[in-house]
C-alpha cells in the first residue's frame, strides 16, 4: 500500500481498510528507517493514524499543517513525497529531522522549539482572511508544549478571532520526560470521559437519518450543542477561551480521527481537537520506554536502542549530587529535560529539591530569582538553543536583583543532525553583555566539576558553565607550558603567532598546532577555561598575530571582545550564520573547523607583514 502513496492526493482514494493498513506499513517504515539513521522515534510513532487523516482531509499545501517542534513530521515528509530520501535523514545535505520549507512547499516554518505552532498557525490564519482566502489552518500541539506559556498566548488570542482555524492537542501524556503540572492533571479528567463525542456522533447520525424531521432534529441539537454538553459534560477551559472544543478522541482510530476532524472544519472558526494517543504505538520497546526512544541513534529494531555513551551530561548529573550530598541548599530546575540534562540521580536522591518546570524556560528562571533571594542555591540545567528564551528574566529578574544562578548551559556548540534550530551556538553573544555574568566552557570532565564548585560559592551574580553534546575529547596537551584555573598555554609563552581558543574545538587546533610544526611554522594555543570576563593573564600570551577559533556566533563572540580589548583587528573564525544538521565532522568542515583549514588560515597570517 505504502509503495502506491505519492502525494496526499494518493489518500483520498483509500478506505479505512486501506487506511488502516497503510498506518501499520507505515510504523514498519519508520522503525527500519530511524534504527539505521537514529532520529525522533516515539513521537513519530504515535502521530501515523493522524498525520494520514489530516492528508486525507485536507489540501496541503494550500491549507497548512503545522507540527509543533516539528521533530514528530516524518509520516508527514513520507506523504508528501519524501519517502525516497528517508536514508538520508539527519545526515549532511540529507532529509531535515524537522519540517523544513526549504524541502517541501508542504513544510510552512522551520521548526524545532516547543510552544510555537498556535501562534504561528493564528497569524496564518488571519492572513488567509486578509487575503480573501478560504484555506485551513492546523497546528498539531503536544500537552508537552502546552506546558510552555507561548501557547497561552495563543489560545487566548485565538479564542477571539474567526477563521477556518483548528488546533489539535496531541494528548499523549508525555514530552520528552513525564509531563508535570497541572494542566496534565486537567488532560487526565477530560480524558476519562470519551464517551461524550461517541454519544454526540452517534446520535447525530440516526438523527439525520430519520425520514422528512432527520436533518431537521440534527440541525436543532446541534444548535443548542453548548446547553447539552454542558448538562452532560462541563465546559472545559478552552470553551472558557472562547475556542470550540471537540473531544476527546481515539487518536489511533482512523474512523473516529475521520468523523472528529470532520465536524471540525464543519464549525468554520477556530476550534481545539483533543486527541488522546499513544507515544511509540506500534513497537514494544517505545511503548514501554516512550522517553527513552524521543531521540535515538542508530540500533538494531530486533534488540532495541542502546544506552548512550557517558557524557558531559552524565558527569555534570554527578557532579551536581555530590554537591547536594553536602550543602542542602543545593536546589536543581529542569524544564522538561530531567532525563537529557541528567537531573535523573539528583531528582531521586533530593526529590525535594528538584524543580520540573515543564517547558517553560522563562519561568525556570524566574522560579529561580525566588529561591536565590531565599538562600537557595539554584542550578538550572538547559540545553543552549531553549536557553535563548530566557534573556529578559536573566536581565532583570537575576542580574539587575543581583542574585545569584547557576546555569548548567548542555549541548553548547555544534550539535550535530537536529540541525540549525538546536545548534548551541548563540548563548555567549547573549550572555556576554549581561552585567557581572561569568562564563566557563570545560574541556575535561574534573575542569566541569571544579567550575561548578566555583559557581556555587565562589562566583556572584550568574555563573554559566557550557558544555558539549557528548564525550570528553582526547587532546595531545603534552607542551602545556602555563595553566590555572582559567587558561592553559600550549606551546611556547612566546611566539608571533598565537591562536586563541575553547571549548571542544581545541582538539582541531592542536591538531592543526602540530601540523603547522611540522611544515617549520611555531604557533601558541591559548585556551581560554573562563571565557567571560576575559582573564587578563591570557593577554601577555598573545603573539603579535592572533587568529581567534569560535565554535559560537561571530557578531558579539569572544572573538570580538578580545579585538575591542586588544584594539586592534584580529583574525576570527567563527559561525556567521545557521547551521545545517550532519554529523559533527561534517559541520566543522563546512564552518572551517577543521584542522586543514585553520593551518591555511594561520599560513596566510603568517604570510602578512
């Protein structure tokens, strides 16, 4: 079945007997693909019935189908006209892991951050009127992201407008860890009451086909539908919103998903579809560990996914017991991401001292102004792409009350093949200006537990510590000729040429140091451990010649600093734009990371008078 689908045009001409076949070829797909590519899994696996059903029902591209974070689109890429290219997924150049317009007239935004769609999908809507249109709008969102303010935003605006708008509220009990709060607790006592969407459909139907009075009766029931379902069923907060609510629904069943979405689009303003399905349908291992399988590499289907290498992640999730284990004013706050930042052993050791947010970043941090004006030590463990929401409550709720905070910042640089909207690269641009801020990027595991210790008591104000997806790298540091805790030298303290670095991509220019040796050219590395404030001794270091290696934004980088310091113009290598998704070699050659372009660009400063 799954071979004859071309376009979406291709399912309007299936039954639910072909539909229901073609969902399950679909799951086998998926599975044979991402355990060979590594990808989204889970969340793609409960999304086959309904990304079949709104392809079927509507006609993208003219009516636009938005996928909140986007990560859960693979059925959808499959359906229109990707399926050929899914051996590419994730890889340099290859199949984006997220929608991506420059792929697909299918795909509307590139996406990749939680709690965006309604807002998006409203803005089109309101467009399409502008226009004169008469197209749908769908934004798909998770009850994950409907943990994150943004979406808030959107349903109190959309409650208010007209327009052929519907949001569908994936209700699968999970983001990438266990949904906490209260609105999943709210989900829970809708979702024990199914029973009233089948009784409205049922009797819908029999209605109209009653002889002469059917389609009457309908029309009449369905005119007062508000009094009778709140008789039977309380109004729930989104009719409070002023949005129509239809559900909840069997998101696994093809004729209910049918008849649901149906009725939706038959109400021709905006309208909330609650859907209830399963994280992982379809395959044992994610059903049972749907967390697990959010975001896997490459595994055999038949074994299952392996556990990850010990990373930065792991280590920092160790780091930070220990210190708990000492100081009871340790607090932790994840928002959403207790198991990817490694909060796991904290969590269950101090289940009292840490705080789950949900995915509200801004919030987290706010929450954190609390507990430091209270004593409290907070760390907050975030990955750097969804760092960047937090900019106005790090300005004013932490810094201008001068209070202290510790940011756990993970996956800071290159990340690798979710691509340009998870790549760490612009938090120290955003941090840098912030007044009395430090910012440390370890190399080594023990450089990240000293700089955690030295966050908690021995730093004011903010302290961020960044570091990488993945393991320690193996640097060749025999000629380290200075170090302290904020700089090591490598090579000699004194030479005309000097390259300045951090973080990770200090394996690059050592290799690119020794090389250039070998060629009869001598340079010093600099590596920076606190690369904010720029530590003065690594100053006197700097030759009369300094090319600067950034694996962040050029424009307000460190590159940039230390040129304002020095007063002069200085050689920068640095990211000056997104970032596509590959793996990690591929990215730092396509940015000139790698080592053979940092010995051509020292040979050419070499070569200046």
């Amino acid at each position: 079945m799954l071979d004859k689908i071309n376009s979406p045009e291709d399912l309007k001409k299936l039954n639910y007997r072909e539909l229901t076949v073609l969902c399950e070829e679909i799951r086998t797909f998926l599975l044979e693909n991402v355990s060979k590519t590594g990808g989204h899994l889970s969340s793609n696996l409960g999304v086959v019935e309904l990304s079949v059903i709104l392809h079927m029902l509507f006609n993208s591209p003219h009516d636009k189908i938005i996928f909140d974070v986007g990560h859960q689109s693979y059925v959808h890429k499959i359906l229109t006209g990707r399926m050929g290219q899914f051996s590419s997924l994730r890889s340099f150049g290859g199949l984006s892991g997220f929608q991506a317009p420059d792929e697909s007239e299918h795909d509307i935004f590139s996406l990749g951050h939680c709690s965006t769609s309604i807002s998006m999908g409203l803005g089109l809507s309101a467009a399409d009127m502008l226009d004169g249109g008469n197209n749908y709008i769908v934004s798909i969102i998770g009850d994950g992201s409907m943990t994150g303010g943004l979406a808030y935003e959107g349903l109190n605006n959309a409650g208010i407008r007209n327009g052929r708008y519907i949001i569908i509220l994936n209700d699968n009990e999970m983001s990438i860890s266990k949904n906490v709060g209260a609105l999943p607790r709210y989900l829970s006592k809708i979702r024990i009451k199914p029973w009233y969407l089948k009784f409205k459909i049922f009797t819908k139907r029999f209605l109209t086909h009653i002889p002469l009075i059917g389609k009457w009766l309908a029309g009449f029931i369905e005119a007062y539908k508000v009094k009778l379902k709140n008789y039977f069923y309380q109004s729930t907060m989104f009719e409070q919103m002023g949005l129509i609510y239809v559900g909840p629904v069997d998101g696994h069943s093809i004729r209910d998903l049918n008849e649901a979405i149906t009725q939706a689009k038959a109400y021709e303003r905006p309208v909330l579809l609650h859907i209830c399905t399963v994280k992982g349908k379809g395959y044992d291992f994610t059903e049972q560990n749907a967390d697990d399988y959010h975001g896997v590499g490459k595994f055999d289907p038949v074994c299952g996914y392996c556990p990850k290498d010990y990373s930065f992640s792991n280590h920092f999730g160790k780091a930070l017991t220990q210190l708990a284990d000492a100081d009871d004013k340790i607090c932790a706050i994840t928002a959403a991401m207790c198991k990817g930042t490694c909060v796991e052993e904290f969590s269950n050791k101090y289940p009292n001292r840490v705080f789950d947010v949900g995915i509200a970043e801004q919030h987290a941090v706010s929450f954190a102004a609390g507990l430091s004006k209270s004593g409290y030590i907070p760390i907050f463990a975030v990955y750097s792409t969804f760092l960047q929401r937090t900019y106005d409550q790090l300005l004013h709720d932490i810094s201008l009350q001068n209070l202290r905070l510790v940011l756990a910042i993970d996956r800071a640089g290159l990340t690798g093949e979710d691509g340009k909207t998870h790549h760490g690269i612009f938090d120290v641009a955003m941090l840098s200006h912030i007044p009395n801020i430090t910012i440390f990027s370890p190399v080594y595991y023990n450089e990240l537990e000293n700089m955690l210790q030295n966050a908690c008591y021995d730093e004011n104000g903010i302290t961020a510590i960044r570091y990488p997806r993945g393991c320690e790298p193996s640097l060749n540091d025999e000629t380290i000729v200075y170090q302290d805790s904020d700089i090591s030298v490598y090579g000699t303290l004194d030479c005309d040429i000097s390259i300045m670095t951090y973080g990770k991509i200090t394996k690059n220019v050592l290799d690119a140091k020794y090389t250039l040796q070998r060629d009869g050219i001598y340079v010093n590395v600099i590596r920076l451990k606190k690369i904010f404030p720029i530590p003065k001794q690594a100053l006197q270091y700097i030759g009369d010649k300094l090319l600067f290696v950034e694996e962040g934004i050029k424009v307000g980088g460190i590159g940039m600093n230390i040129a304002s310091i020095l007063n002069k113009s200085i050689e920068i290598l640095a990211i000056k734009d997104f970032v596509p998704h590959g793996d990690i070699e591929s990215l730092y050659t396509y940015c000139g990371f790698d080592s053979d372009n940092i010995c051509e660009k020292i040979k050419l400063l070499n070569e200046r008078q």
